[in-house]
C-alpha cells in the first residue's frame, strides 16, 4: 500500500496548534492573566473551581477591547501587541503570537465580557469549540471578563493526561505566586472553590507580597536589591540573607522583565554567590527580576515562553553573581538570638509555664510532671530550627523531666558525634596552627591567569557589621564557645568554626598568591598524560606548576610528579591532574576540588570543641585573626561562626521589660 501525503484537515490543525499552547488549565490561566497585565490592568480576579478543570473566570480592570475587534481577537495570529519584525526583536509585553484565545475556543466553551472606556456598553462574546455562539451588547465596567468552562471535553484523550483536580488546582497557585511576585503593584486576587486564597494589594513592594502568600515576617532575613550592572542590565527584587535558607528552592523565582522564567544556570550562578555562607544543601531566598533590553534576550523559545536565551549570557551570569555577591558581603550576616516569646502575662512565669505543662500534659495523657519546687534549675535548650522554617535561635524553657533527659542525651550524642569527627589532628599541631597564624591582610591576592573564580575577595566597603576586637572578653562556654559584649548585645563565636575559617582564608590566600607549600614525594609518582593531550604535555606541566606540583615530562606521554601542595594527599593530588587535563579537554577548570581540599585541611587543623587547654592569649589572637577575615560570618563549609544575643532580648525574656 502506497503511503499518500495529504494536507491534514483544519480543525485537526486547530487541535494540533492550540494543544502547543494550552495543555491543562493553568495555561489557560496563564494565556489569561497575561492579557491581563498586557492590558495595563491594576487589578486581576481568578478564579477556579476543580482545578480549573470545569470553571476558570479572569477578571480584570485593563483598557478592554474595542467593539469592532472582539470577532477578530478569537481568530488565529490576530494580536495588537507587535506589529513589525523590529517589535518582535524588541517584545515588551507578555504575549505576542496572538494564539490565546482562538487556542482555548478550540478545545473548550469561552465567553468574554469587555468594555472600554469610550464605550457607553460592553460586548459579551460566547464561543465553543472554535464557532461563535452569541454576540450581544451588555452593561459592564471598564476592563475584560473571561469565563472558560468544559475545557478539552471535545479532546477526551487529551483530557485523560490531567491530573487530579488538587494537583491542578496546585499548578495554578504556583504559577499565579510568581505573577504576584513579579508584579507587585498590581493587585491580585485568587479564589478556588469559593474560597480566597491569596489577595495582594499593589504596595509595589516585593516584601509585602511575601509576607501575604507565605505567611511569615522575614523582617530583617531580607536584602532588597536594585542595582543598575550595565547600560544594558539591571536587576531588583530581594534576596535572603544566611538566616533564610530552605531545604527546597521553593522559595526562588527568577523573572526577566517581568516575565516568569526558569533557567538553571541563573539559579546555580546566585546559589554560588551563597556557597561561603551556608551550609551545603540549603538553598537561599531570592525573588530577582532581571531587566535586560529585550533585543538581548530571546523569549520565543517555547509556547510556554517559560525558557529564554540571552545573547552575551556568560557575562551576564557573572554580573548577576557578582552583583549578589557584593550586596552579601556588604550585609551584616551575623545571625541574631531570638529568645524572646509573645507569653501571656501572669505574675509568675514559671507558674504560667507548669500550668501550660500541666494542660498539655493531662490532654495527650503522659506521665505526671513533678512540681517546678523540685528543680534545682532550668534546662535552657537553644536549638536551631531547620527544614523550610527560618534559621532562628530558640530557647526552650523546659520544666519535664523526661524533656530534661531527652535533650541531656540528645545533647551528649551530638558532642560525642562532633568529638569523633574533629578529632583528626594531634594536640601538637593544634598548638603550632594557632602560633603561625597570620592575619589576613587585604589586596595581597594574586590569582592564576586561569582562575575565575574567588573565594576571598578585597573591598574598600567596610562590611556592616561590628569590630570584634572592641568587644569585652566574657569568657567561654562547654571549652568550646567564646563569648563576647558590649552594652548592648552579647556575641558567640564556635572556636571551632572561626579557627577553621581563619586557617582556610590563609591557605587559600598561600594558593592564590603562589607561594604554595609543598609535600616532597620520597618516591616520585608517574602520571599518564591521555593521548590526545600530548601536545600539549609541557603546557600541562606548567599549568600544574601553578597550583602547587612539582613536574617533569618523563618520555612523551608521562609526568614525574616530585612534589604535591600541602593541602592535597596523594589520591587528591592524581584527581587534581584529571582537573587539569579537562583544562584543555573542556577548556575550563573547576576549583571545587581544590577548595574542598583546603576547606578538609583547615577543618582538621583548626582549634576542637571541648579543648580546655587553650590560653587566652591565643583566644585573643582567633579573635584579631577572625576580625580581618574576609568572611568572619561562616566556616567553609557554611556552618555560621558567630551569632549574637541582644540585652533587650534577654531583658524581654526575664521580664525586666514589657
């Protein structure tokens, strides 16, 4: 049988197209709202009913269409948005390909309501399944009604690709949370199932539409940024400082120009800016739109219009990075003690306390507490909270003994686990680490050609933060916290943590500057240069001469390692040379392993928790060293150093005020 190409019938065309474009019900909602925003609205109502599957309704207050054009905004590639090659270059709006509505008439039951504001009417359009229905005049306000019902019924196979109306219904508040976020001066609101789930009202602020859709008071967690990077890159929206991080990105949205997108890249480039910071698997806060001159970025890249591509995007990743670095390094990162509690007021708080005990205790039916006269003194707890919650000290005044006995185990277990892993080093190493300490000095750096990379970097900025150095000396907690005061706040610095930052910042300085110290090898090592790299043998040699090894060229193909950096063992020191071979197999270097390796060397070198042998002699000098850190707020590993305590928290505490 011969195969016969034809041309395929129109309204299978139709299905085809508007399938591209409207594939469950949260991209009606999106084509929508976009009309919405395109139209100049302030104001936008959606609602949805099961999922959207069965009733979607967008209204909104913008310019409206013209009585002459309503037939013709429903019918395929019809817009007012661009008219010439030189608009499309230059998109400024939301939508362009006019395929949204003439899309959802085709697989579903839409009707319109618009007016404009030299109408004295409003026309009412009913369409189904791409045929009109009705057309009639009809009292309305300024702006578009649009009601889609039955959607892909006439579509059943597509259809059955929905997920359940919860799931859709999820897709929807996600997708309208980022047009709040990125159009905070208009005001939306959002109702599913009779029921309103969010209403923002047009403050223009980033932060209030936060604090609205996720419930909580970021406060003084939040950064805002507005920076200008080039003629033709700017950036605004606000980022999380180290006390708000999350075990998701749930809490990062990018837009460019308003648009919502989603780029990898983007994301890894602003994560990286937070690696010094916090701890690894933690992900920072951020909610960035990115301004670029739309003829330098592509947004027809897809129907969804959810990916882009920018001309230059190497360098406007770096701008982006190092805009947020720099904002982060300005910004006092010492995270705050919150201990204080909104409590009812009774004359005696810790009677206040037994009797909330007492209640909770008699519901979930435990074991009896014995009365507060018993303790000798309360157990003070401060945990960190972790999960999705922000990175906030708490204090748990417990009264139960069994509570008592659980944190005292809880406790001694997590000693017992940190002692076991710090534990690598010998007493004398740790004596001669903390002698040889030398300050970090600013503008000594001087990095490989190749490195693009900088853990450390020198300002003229003075961070906002306070001078260690003019704090009182309290003395330490558990041999292993330093406590530090002035009269208004009390500071806690891991001696662990900042002795690990202090060595890590003076190895790594040793590494950029050149002046590496060397491991020499009894034996020396033979290194097989891969095949297609022999050409470039000695290039190699001299690459590797520059972080730290000591090489000759054995034959064609082989190195003869004699020497490797101090920060490296062996097995590192063979993976580091495969990190320099993709130098020229890929033309880039990671420096991941590197500062890994740097990172374990300090870790192990640095002071203990728990070390009662150390002087305060050598306390002051991790405080003068940690000091002219560049980054005194966080080990290498993301783990915080130092954290501060308020008076007046302490005081609210105990009650000395209200």
């Amino acid at each position: 049988m011969q195969n016969v190409i034809k041309k395929l019938d129109d309204n299978i065309v139709k299905l085809i197209s508007a399938g591209e474009v409207i594939e469950s019900p949260c991209s009606v909602v999106k084509e929508l709202v976009e009309n919405s925003i395109d139209s100049k609205a302030t104001s936008v109502v959606v609602e949805i009913k099961n999922g959207g599957k069965s009733y979607i309704r967008v209204t909104d207050n913008g310019c409206g269409i013209g009585e002459e054009y309503v037939i013709e905004a429903f019918k395929k590639h019809t817009t007012s948005k661009i008219s010439t090659f030189d608009d499309f270059i230059n998109i400024g709006t939301n939508g362009f390909r006019g395929e949204a509505l003439a899309s959802i008439s085709a697989v579903a039951k839409i009707s319109m309501t618009t007016k404009t504001a030299d109408s004295n009417y409003g026309i009412t359009v009913v369409m189904n399944n791409d045929k009109l229905l009705e057309k009639t005049k009809t009292g309305a306000k300024d702006g578009t009604t649009v009601i889609v019902e039955e959607l892909l019924e006439n579509v059943p196979a597509r259809k059955n690709f929905l997920k359940s109306d919860k799931a859709e219904g999820a897709k929807i508040t996600d997708f309208l949370i980022r047009y709040a976020l990125a159009n905070p001066n208009i005001k939306i609101r959002y109702i599913n199932n009779s029921k309103q789930v969010f209403a923002t009202y047009a403050t223009g602020k980033v932060i209030d539409v936060v604090d609205i859709i996720f419930g909580e008071k970021h406060g003084d967690k939040i950064i805002e940024v507005d920076e200008k990077l080039s003629d033709f890159l700017s950036i605004r929206g606000i980022i999380g400082n180290n006390s708000a991080m999350y075990s998701s990105r749930k809490m990062q949205y990018i837009f460019v120009n308003g648009r919502i997108i989603k780029d990898k890249n983007i994301t890894a480039y602003i994560e990286n800016s937070y690696k010094k910071f916090i701890p690894s698997g933690n992900y920072p806060l951020f909610f960035l739109d990115i301004i670029i001159k739309p003829s330098m970025v592509d947004v027809n890249i897809h129907p969804n219009k959810l990916e882009v591509k920018f001309s230059e995007e190497k360098l406007i990743y770096s701008l982006i990075e190092n805009a947020i670095s720099n904002k982060l390094d300005n910004h006092n990162m010492i995270p705050t003690v919150n201990i204080a509690k909104e409590e009812k007021e009774e004359e005696n708080i810790f009677n206040d306390i037994l009797v909330n005990y007492k209640n909770r205790v008699q519901k979930k039916e435990e074991k009896k507490i014995r009365p507060i006269e018993e303790y000798e003194e309360q157990k003070i707890v401060i945990s960190k909270q972790r999960q999705d919650e922000e990175f906030v000290y708490k204090v748990d005044v417990s009264v139960s003994e069994a509570k008592v006995e659980e944190d005292k185990k809880k406790y001694n277990s997590e000693n017992e686990d940190r002692q076991k892993e710090e534990m690598v080093s010998a007493e004398e190493q740790v004596r001669n680490n903390v002698s040889e300490i030398t300050p970090v000095e600013e503008n000594t750096l001087s990095l490989p050609k190749r490195v693009v990379e900088k853990e450390i970097k020198t300002s003229d900025k003075k961070i906002n933060s306070v001078d260690l150095t003019l704090l009182s000396y309290g003395g330490r907690v558990f041999d292993t916290y330093i406590m530090l005061y002035n009269d208004e706040d009390m500071y806690i610095i891991d001696q662990h943590a900042a002795h690990e930052r202090i060595l890590y910042e003076r190895f790594l300085r040793e590494f950029y500057s050149n002046s590496i110290v060397q491991q020499q090898l009894l034996i020396p090592q033979n290194v097989v240069i891969p095949i297609n790299l022999v050409d470039y043998s000695q290039s190699i040699i001299e690459e590797a001469s520059s972080f730290g090894f000591e090489c000759d060229l054995f034959g064609d193909n082989i190195i003869l390692v004699r020497a490797i950096p101090d920060f490296l063992d062996m097995e590192a020191s063979l993976r580091f040379l495969d990190e320099v071979f993709n130098i020229y197999l890929e033309e880039k270097l990671s420096l991941e392993l590197i500062k890994d390796k740097i990172a374990t060397k300090a870790c192990k070198a640095a002071i203990k928790g728990n070390d009662t042998s150390i002087k305060e002699e050598e306390i002051e000098k991790i405080i003068y060293d940690l000091e002219h850190c560049e980054n005194k707020f966080a080990c290498p590993h993301g783990r915080p150093v130092i954290t501060r305590l308020s008076k007046y928290e302490m005081e609210k505490f105990f009650k000395r005020i209200l």
